[in-house]
C-alpha cells in the first residue's frame, strides 16, 4: 500500500501529476487539520478547557491541537496494518 504524503494535494488533477505544480488546492494535511479544527470548535469539552485563557491563546491551542491531529492522523495512515 502506497504511504500517505500530507503534502499530497487531496484532489490531485491530472494537470497536478504531470506538471508537478503543487499549488493547486488543500494538501492532504491542510485538509485534515481543517476536518479535526471543525469537530474541536463543535467539542463542548474542548471549549471547557481552553475558556480561561484568551482568545489568542483560543486559537493557537486550537490551531496547534487540529495541527497535531492531522499529523498523529497521516502517522497513522502509513503505519503497516
């Protein structure tokens, strides 16, 4: 089974493959991370434990947690089952 590469675009085109213009959309990582950023902003138990810090801090913890979820996800994508 072929690895999975975040940097992949998740809709790769033809046009992608052959010019390996890699500019085209979300890769596979930026989608993920996106995906898991959506379910914690909908996570009342994410919200209670960031609701004492600032906005910015908000995000970033937000930010840092989608990041890592993609991350820990593409890690296990590739793991041989």
């Amino acid at each position: 089974m072929e690895k999975t590469n975040g940097n992949d675009p998740i809709n790769p085109s033809p046009e992608w493959v052959s010019t390996e213009n890699r500019e085209h959309g979300l890769t596979k990582r930026e989608y993920f991370a996106a995906m898991a950023m959506q379910g914690l902003t909908t996570n009342p138990e994410f919200l209670k434990t960031t609701n004492h810090i600032t906005e910015e801090g908000y995000l970033k913890s937000l930010c840092e947690s989608a990041v890592n979820s993609a991350d820990a996800l593409i890690t296990e994508l590739n793991k041989t089952p």
